[in-house]
C-alpha cells in the first residue's frame, strides 16, 4: 500500500497526476478513510477558495510590474 503525502493528494485534486498515479490515488481513498478524511478538508477548501472574489490593490500590482521591470532592465544591462 502506498504512502500519499499532502503534495500527492494535491496534484491528484488538481488533475496533475500520471495516469498510473490518478489509479493508485483513487484505490487508496476508497480503502483508508483517514486518507479519503484528509482529502475531503484539502477538496472543501478547494471549492471555497474558488469562491471568493477578490482584486489585489492597483498599488500592488503597480508594485509587482515595476519590480519585474526593474529586474528585467538589471538583466538586460548584464546581458
């Protein structure tokens, strides 16, 4: 029987898991329900966070963009 770690379980709800993965997952959670528990909690957050709506603060992203261009015209003069 495998071992799931929280990484695991999240790429298996993110459906970034191989085909042989996704297989293994899937009969792990049927079988141990400790494991299927935990996977419940990470897919209910999932859905809330899809839920919320939310927009950063124009200053914030303003910061952002001007942090990328500085990094890119400090990349540029090494170049």
């Amino acid at each position: 029987m495998h071992s799931f770690t929280s990484e695991d379980l999240l790429q298996y709800l993110y459906k970034e898991t191989s085909t042989d993965k996704t297989a293994a997952i899937k009969a792990a959670l049927a079988a141990d329900w400790s494991l299927r528990e935990k996977f419940e909690l990470m897919k209910g957050a999932h859905q809330q966070l899809d839920e919320i709506k939310y927009s950063p603060r124009k200053q914030s992203i303003d910061n952002i963009l001007q942090y990328a261009e500085k990094a890119m015209e400090e990349l540029s003069t090494q170049a």
